[in-house]
C-alpha cells in the first residue's frame, strides 16, 4: 500500500463518498488466480457473499467466472473490499480497478457507508488477497469482528456545506476568485477556490453550489497520469456535480467534453473566451457567452449583447472573463448588484 484515502464529497471517480488505496503489487502484476490452485476456493470459503458479485459479466457470479478464467490482484482487492463491507450490513456495490503510469502500480477505489470501515475494509483486503495467493486463507472472522466494532462508532458526518460558487483549474483559481470580490461578491458568498489535487485526493469541500467555474485544464499539481487531456478534464468537471439542479458551469469555450459533462450532471453551461473566436456549437447550446473584443469584455445571452467591462492590466484576462460571466450569469440564480464598469 502507497497511499490510503478517504473522500467525502463529489470525487473523480463518484458522487458517491468513495476509499482510495494505492498499491504497488510487485511480482503479482504477472500471476493471475487461474496461475495459483485454490484462490478461488480460498476466497469463495471464507466469504461466500462473492458469489453474488456481478462484474463486468453482469451477473450473480460473474466475478466467480472472472476469477477462475484468471483476474489479476487488484481486481481481486476491490472485490474483497466491498463484500467485507457487505459482511457486516454495510450494502456497497461500486468499485473501480484503474492502472497507475507504472506497471505493477494500482488505484483501487470503492463506495463506503462509513469512512472508517471503508479505509479498514481497504487495509484488510489487501491482506486478505495476499493470504488467499499465498495459501494460507481460511478464514475472515477477525476482519468481520474488527469492522463491526468500527461500525458501531460514530460516522463522520456527511457534507452538508452549501457554498455559492467552487473554483477549480490549473491556472488562476484565486486571480478569478479576487476579481468576483471586485465585482461585488464578498466573504459571505462563500465562493471556493479548489485545486485539482484537493479533488483528485478528498473530493469536494462543500456538498452544493449554485455555480462553478472551471478556469481550464491545464493542470500541473496532479500526477503525470491525471495531466492526460482525458482525464484533467474529467477531474475539473467534478465541481460540475456538486451544482444544484439547474445551476450553472463557467466553462472554457471549445472544451466541448467539460461542457457535455456539465450538462450531463443536470447544469447550464456558460461559455468565455479571451478573444471573440467561439464557435456556433459553442453559441447555440451555451446559456450566455462571454468574449473579448478590443479590450471589451461582451457578455451574450439569447438575443441580447451586453458591454460588461474593460479588460484591465491587474489580473489575468482568463480570470477578468470567467468572473465577469459569472457575475453576470449569477443574477439568473439570486439578485445581485450589477456588474462593475
């Protein structure tokens, strides 16, 4: 195991609070159960509940099929996880398997009911898998007994923070944070400037907002593997699912997948840009626009263009368009004062 962690809010992988464990398994990243006589049995023996387990087969007992046509460490890990959990009453299903940048190294993720069963539920799994390949499993008792001791104490308490506006990107976070203050927004409006890294290891602070903003993709405080296009852009759209139901996401113009998933969570998209280059695509399913003309900042919205500001030479002209969008869009969610000049 390389890192253990919990989250509580909307995470890269779930809405769902979800356990993290990174782990290196070493010489296993060659040998799969169908290479070992008697991890199936192992498994199956001491926690029969896996044979309820669909997997990807999509079935009771698929993940049974996966084992005995060979299915490798980590996988197995995940499963286990979640059926100690299930042990003890704690109905759990989702679990993901991801390859890190190297080989033999793993993330293995999985819904829990309780953070302190689901991080002890990580611990012991590994342990547990280790024991079935090493053919020393025969039972699961002390595991079972320990996490319904843990059941009994008291949960951490679930999020329930309601902030008006979360911030994420790789660039310019509290440049467009401070240039909303300038707009008109104070302390009050509890407006959240959240990194990626924070996301990708706790999930979101705060479990609603009104609006997010997401500045760009471009990150450089995750892991080489997160910096992908694919999966930077899926990790800034999870502020997307924290917004209420009809609120909206400030979102780099052209970043058609952040958009999608955007709309996907149930939001309003509105679209910037620091120079008047946006598409039709863009414009025709985007609730208003924002783009730069000759130093002006221009907010369209429907059938109306609105001169909403001077780009000036204090801020990033990324963070003075994304905050004056949002300032603009924001009185679609609550009244506010207008716009500054």
């Amino acid at each position: 195991m390389t890192s253990l962690n919990a989250t509580r809010g909307a995470n890269y992988w779930s809405r769902l609070p979800i356990t993290r464990m990174d782990i290196q398994i070493g010489a296993y990243e060659q040998i799969s159960s169908a290479d070992v006589p008697g991890v199936t049995e192992a498994l199956v023996s001491a926690m029969p509940g896996l044979r309820d387990h669909r997997c990807s087969i999509g079935e009771p007992g698929g993940f049974i099929v996966r084992l005995r046509r060979g299915t490798y460490f980590g996988h197995i890990v995940e499963h286990v996880g979640l059926e100690l959990q299930g042990m003890i009453g704690h109905e759990v299903g989702y679990g993901r398997t991801r390859g890190g940048d190297s080989p033999g190294e793993y993330t293995v993720i999985f819904e829990h009911r309780h953070e302190a069963v689901g991080l002890r539920s990580a611990a012991l799994s590994l342990e547990i898998v280790q024991r079935a390949f090493a053919g020393t499993l025969t039972s699961v008792e002390h595991a079972v007994a320990e996490l319904s001791a843990l059941a009994a104490t008291p949960a951490t308490p679930p999020l329930f923070q309601h902030v008006l506006c979360g911030i994420t990107g790789g660039h310019y976070r509290a440049e467009t944070r401070d240039e909303l203050v300038r707009l008109g927004f104070n302390e009050d409006d509890l407006i959240v400037d959240v990194s990626p890294a924070y996301i990708l290891q706790a999930g979101l602070p705060y479990s609603r907002s009104d609006m997010a903003i997401v500045v760009d993709s471009n990150l450089t405080d995750v892991p080489a593997q997160y910096r992908q296009p694919e999966r930077a852009r899926r990790l800034v759209s999870v502020v997307a699912d924290a917004v209420s139901e009809d609120g909206i996401v400030i979102v780099p113009a052209k970043e058609w997948e952040i958009q999608d998933a955007a709309r996907d969570a149930g939001c309003r998209v509105a679209i910037f840009a620091t120079d008047d280059d946006v598409t039709r695509k863009d414009k025709k399913v985007a609730r208003a626009c924002a783009t730069v003309r000759d130093r002006q900042i221009f907010v369209e919205q429907f059938d109306m263009i609105v001169e909403a500001g001077w780009v000036h030479d204090k801020a990033p002209i990324e963070a003075q368009v994304a905050a004056t969008l949002a300032a603009f869009t924001l009185t679609d969610i609550r009244p506010r004062a207008g716009v500054a000049d």
